[in-house]
C-alpha cells in the first residue's frame, strides 16, 4: 500500500481507547495517510476529580480514582502494542485545547481525527480546537465510535428526536436492519502498514506527575481490550440466561462490559454486528434468543441517553421535565452520608452502596434501588446522587447515569412514573432471596437467618451465642417516606394543572 507521506493523521484517543475496530484508524487507513497516536489527560477533567468532595486520597495526599487508573493501566497496553508495530502512542497532560494543534504541528499533520463526544464540556472544547486547527490549515475531522447511531440519525417521522424509549427502539431497529456493513474491521497488517512514529521522545508517564495516586491502578477489572474480550466470551456463554438473570445481584448474570463500553475498549459497533450473527445461530440451534434481545435492549437504551444528552442538553443540570425543576427536597446533610457510606438501615441498599464504595461497581438493579432509595425515600434531590455515582462508578457515563438518575426520580423522559416507588424490602426479598448479596457486602448480618436479614429493624437485640449482632438502625420509615413523595410530586402536579 502506497502511503501519502505529507500532512500524516493524529488521531487523538478518547473514549475509545483501542486499536482495532476503531473508526479514526479505519479513516485513516481508508485516506491511505500515515497515522500518528496521542493520548491527552484533560486538565480541566482531572482537576474536576480533584475537587470533589467524594474523592479520596492516599497518605501522601495523593488523588485515588479507579478511572483514572484504568486508562493509564489501557494506555501502557496500547503503547506496548503500538511498539511492537514500530509505531508509538505519545500521551500528554495538561488542557488539549492548548496541546492538540501543537502537537499536530510538532508532527507535521494535515488532519487530526477524534471520536465524537456528546457532552457540553466535550463539545465547547471541540469546538474550540477546530476552530485552533483550521486557522492553522489543519482538517479536524470527529468521528462517531461510541455508538450506533447518535445525534439526528434517530428521529421521528416529524423530525423530532424520542424522548420515549418504546418507539426510539422500533425506529433504532428498524434503521438497523435497513443499514448496510454495519460493522467492518481492518486487519493488525493494514493498521501496522499505516502506523508511524515520531522521533521525540514519548515516555510514559506516571500518575503521580499530575497529583494521582498508583493506588488507582489497582481495581479488580481487567483493563484494555483483552480484558474486555475476555469479559465478551465469559457473557457469551451464558447470554441466553440473561434476560432473566440480570435482576439477580448475588449472581454472574451480567455482561460486566459497560466500563469497555465507557472507555471503548471495546467497539460497540463490533458487539452489535455479532449480537445479529448470533441470532440466527440461536434460533438455528432451537437456543432461547430473548438473553440476546434483552442485552441489545440495554445497548440501544446506551444510545437513546446520548441522543437525549445532545438534543435536550438541559438535562445535565437541571431535569428533562422542567416542571420538576420546581421539588421541594429535602436538604438532609446526615441523612444523606449515611446513604454513601451504606448506613440506612435498609439491607439491600447498604449491600448496594457498599459494593459501590468497595469496587467501582454497582449492579444495575441495584443502582434503581438506592436511586430510588434516596430521591423517594430520603427526599434529597437526585442531582446529589448523581454526583456522588459520578464520582464513584469505575464506568460513569454522564449520559446513562443522568438518564438513570432521572429515571429513577420520575423527572426524566420516559421516567419511572412518581407514584411507582421501589420498597427496598421487596426488592430485597424477590431479587436476593437467600440473602447472599447482603451477607457478602453487609458482614453485620452474616449470622442472621433468612427470615431476619431483610427486616433487622423488628429485632431489638440478637445474640448469636455470646456475640451481639449489631446493625444500623433504620434511618427512615419507608411507608411514611412514600406518602411524603406522593404529596411531593402531587404538589408540582396540582401546580401545573
């Protein structure tokens, strides 16, 4: 393959940390360009981190954040395969505003490629690096890599975007099964025909250069794309389940891939074409295929949170129903950090934030329940339990966890309706039956029979032998909570009437 020598491709990685399956690659090998690879840790983003009052430190003060970790672990992994075919990722910190058009012009580029980011903060700062490079006769081209379809692809037949989930889906499938090559690969060859290095030096840094603690490094996923394949094979085995156990905390019905999906180790594009492959293969096979459906469901919900995201921007400080915007909550600082710190009394919503707190994961069910834990049972505004998971999640997505949060408290589109109020009891007792999830995250109730551990509050002392079991007083009453929602929201409804 013939190479265009002059004015080579940057391509700036994002949220799409991969080297196969990536579409800026694709480009640029489709414009048979020389390619170049840079990472750039956002200033603006990381000191963000830094000020947060959730954020945690080491004892030499250092900043503790499993996101932060997880890229830094992908990018050695990308810098080592990118060595290996002669090629180098340069990774930077600092504002790319400021640092993407120089090193575009370090490098002698004509185009600099990144994957397009839905976000207002992203999209500002794109804009601004556009308009940097144009002035400089540079070509910024972004790229859609971190979903199906997005921004206006999806829209009614008025031209308006969905803001309910039922038809966005049928419309979403329907262009789907409409679309041609919906997903196609290049080879390590292609790629590594294309791939060229500069000749300065590109040593990777540590994070403690810009005030992050190693400490950050260790989480329990498995970083890069091998990780993420592994994670695919593993879910693979077991998809036809997962319809059903998904709702199941205490057991491995889950994919686990949305941190892959959040960092784009892993193509989602790639994933969706293997999921219609499969289908077939199932229905072959006489194999139950509603695992598959129900997972491509959750892909497609991916999808329909970034298109509200970009359309209705709102969303990311104040609630998609602006009627909603006008809550009175509840302001209850102590109430509020014993729900961090899984300390309300309620076994399952403890289980839920101690698995956070302790790994960077929550299960999705369980991400209702706490949600719906603290805007309808604690009264205390969601915008605080956003920023609390914001912080927390190893795979926060500004997009997905917006949409759950206003999901979760009735003042998003297409959001569970205000009188539909989770009791954190039943949700208990219907999706961890046996009490397995509780007793591994909530070690005070580990000697508690079954028929104890979902209501502790009815026992006044409990001796185990000699030893007292001690838990948590409950620290709201879930029936009185939810009359106080009901005359919450039927306040706003009465008001707008």
């Amino acid at each position: 393959m013939k190479l265009n020598l002059q004015g080579g491709s940057l391509l700036w990685l994002r949220r799409d940390l991969r080297i196969m399956d990536n579409n800026l690659v694709k480009h640029a090998i489709s414009k048979r360009k020389k390619m170049f690879f840079c990472f750039v840790f956002d200033n603006v983003i990381l000191e963000d981190i830094k000020s947060s009052p959730f954020t945690e430190k080491d004892d030499k003060s250092l900043y503790v954040d499993r996101r932060v970790g997880f890229i830094h672990n992908t990018l050695a992994e990308i810098k080592k395969d990118l060595q290996q075919i002669g090629s180098d990722l340069l990774i930077f910190y600092g504002d790319p505003v400021e640092l993407i058009p120089k090193i575009a012009i370090t490098i002698n580029a004509g185009t600099v490629l990144w994957t397009k980011d839905y976000e207002q903060y992203a999209r500002r700062r794109d804009d601004k690096i556009s308009t940097s490079l144009e002035s400089l006769n540079i070509n910024p081209i972004s790229i859609k890599n971190q979903c199906i379809f997005e921004e206006s692809e999806v829209l009614t037949n008025d031209g308006n975007p969905y803001t309910v989930f039922t038809p966005y889906k049928k419309k979403w499938l329907t262009i789907l099964g409409d679309s041609q090559n919906l997903w196609e690969g290049y080879s390590v060859k292609q790629l590594s025909e294309c791939a060229a290095k500069v000749d300065f030096p590109e040593d990777m840094p540590e994070l403690e250069e810009f005030g992050f603690s190693s400490m950050s490094k260790k989480i329990k996923i498995k970083s890069g794309s091998d990780g993420a394949e592994e994670l695919v094979k593993d879910f693979f085995k077991v998809i036809e389940t997962y319809e059903f156990a998904r709702n199941f905390p205490a057991k491995k019905g889950v994919s686990y891939l949305s941190t892959h999906f959040r960092f784009g180790t892993l193509s989602v594009e790639k994933i969706v074409h293997t999921l219609l492959k499969l289908i077939p293969e199932f229905e072959e096979k006489r194999t139950n295929t509603t695992g598959i459906h129900a997972w491509l469901s959750e892909l497609i919900w991916r999808d329909f949170y970034m298109q509200i995201l970009f359309h209705f921007p709102h969303v990311e400080s104040s609630c998609f129903k602006k009627k909603y915007d006008n809550l009175v909550w509840e302001d209850n600082s102590e109430l509020f950090h014993k729900w961090t710190v899984g300390q309300t009394g309620y076994p399952i919503v403890d289980a839920g934030m101690r698995q956070l707190n302790e790994t960077g994961y929550m299960h999705n069910r369980l991400r209702m329940v706490t949600a719906s834990f603290l805007t309808k049972d604690l009264g205390i505004n969601w915008k605080e339990g956003e920023r609390y998971f914001a912080n927390k999640l190893l795979d926060f997505d500004l997009s997905a966890n917006n949409g759950g949060w206003q999901w979760a408290a009735s003042t998003g589109c297409d959001a569970q309706p205000y009188f539909r109020i989770f009791n954190p009891t039943s949700q208990a007792k219907k999706f961890d039956p046996d009490g397995e999830f509780i007793k591994k995250y909530v070690g005070e109730l580990r000697e508690l029979p079954r028929k104890l551990i979902f209501e502790p509050w009815k026992i006044t002392t409990l001796v185990e032998g000699e030893r007292e079991i001690n838990y948590t007083k409950r620290i709201i009453d879930h029936d009185e909570a939810r009359k106080k929602t009901l005359k919450r929201f039927l306040a706003i409804s009465e008001n707008n009437q």
